[in-house]
C-alpha cells in the first residue's frame, strides 16, 4: 500500500498522544485510513481528546457496516421496477432519512409523496433477497476499534435509523451485536434522522447524558 498524507500533522511523540484505536500505523504515526483497491487516499493523524472520551454513538449503515452501497443500489432499482426515474443523486438523499423526510423526498421527486411506500416495499423486497445470498460486510477496521472501546470500558450504542430486527439479523452473524451496551432506533424517539433527537436518547441510555 502507498501512503499519501495530504494535510501537514506534527508527528505523535508515543503511544499515549493516541486518542483511539488506529486502522494502522505509518512509522510512529498513528493513521486512520480510506483505501480503494490497494491504494491509500487519505490519512488523518488521530490525536487525544481534550477531555476522555465517555461513550461512542455509531450509526449502523455506513459506519459499522458497509452498506451504504446497498441502499443507494436498491433505492434505483426499486425505483426503476415500478417505472420511476431515480437518479443515483436522488437515492443517496433518501439515506438515512425518516419516514415522514423521505416521503416528502420522492414527493418533490415524483409528484406525490404516496410514491414513497411502494418504492421502499420494493427496495427492501430486492436488498433483502441480495443480502439473504450474499450477506453484510463489516467496515474496514470497525471490529478493532470496537475491541478497543472494549478493553478500555468505554460504553458504546448503535444509533440507527433501522428497526431492531434488522440491526440484530445483519450483526450478529458478523459477530457484532454483542459489543454494544444499547441499540437505539428511530423507532425510539418522536423525531428520527436528521433530527438529533437519537443521539441525544444515546447519550441518554448509556448515563452519558
């Protein structure tokens, strides 16, 4: 792999000047890293917070979980099963969004937010038979950085726009679900993404309120 740091850091004097759990480690460097194939594109040096970190909230698709992809993939074919012409912006701006957000999204795509059930029917129908045969895949590194939150007792929750039984079919055959002190939905609070009001009922749960 080639490394390419694009930003100028001072260098990390030793191992306690290291807040978090790198992906790896560049000489006495301690990176984060986002590869593409075999190349390293970006390095971020990871310093030690200010203050010590009390608990971590990890959104579950994009983050614990490469799945983004995924629902970007089904939102347009979906979509285009049903004779609708997403676009590939249109279906990443349904990410992550509440019910209510996202209905009002294919309304101001489609003409009328009705659109929005039976696009999401047929995107779950196609994701689901998708993952049933090929499974999830974890984010590079996610489970050493869950190990580390671990072993240095550092509560963590899931924060997800998902249903409870969806986190639990795609995490624990990765071996995952066990890791986290609390699983927090949307379906948890009066206001789901973009509003914060999961993150804060994270906090909450984890006393780090």
């Amino acid at each position: 792999w080639s490394v390419r740091i694009s930003l100028p850091f001072p260098p990390v004097r030793s191992r306690d000047d290291v807040g978090i759990v790198p992906y790896a480690r560049e000489g006495r460097r301690a990176v984060f890293m986002k590869s593409i194939h075999t190349e390293v594109i970006m390095a971020y040096t990871i310093y030690k917070p200010t203050t010590a970190v009390r608990g971590v909230l990890f959104d579950m698709d994009g983050v614990i979980l490469d799945t983004e992809k995924l629902y970007t993939r089904f939102w347009l074919e979906g979509a285009h099963a049903l004779g609708f012409p997403m676009t590939r912006e249109q279906a990443i701006g349904l990410r992550g969004m509440n019910l209510g957000e996202a209905a009002r999204m294919i309304g101001t795509y489609f003409g009328s937010p009705d659109d929005y059930q039976p696009i999401k029917n047929k995107r779950i129908e196609l994701m689901d038979a998708y993952i049933a045969q090929h499974g999830v895949e974890p984010k590079a590194g996610i489970r050493e950085i869950l190990e580390y939150l671990k072993e240095n007792h550092i509560p963590r929750a899931v924060c997800t726009a998902s249903p409870i039984e969806r986190v639990k079919r795609y995490l624990i055959p990765l071996g995952l679900f066990d890791y986290f002190d609390a699983i927090c939905t949307a379906y948890d609070v009066a206001q789901g993404k973009p509003e914060p009001d999961i993150y804060l009922y994270g906090a909450k749960v984890l006393g780090k309120a």
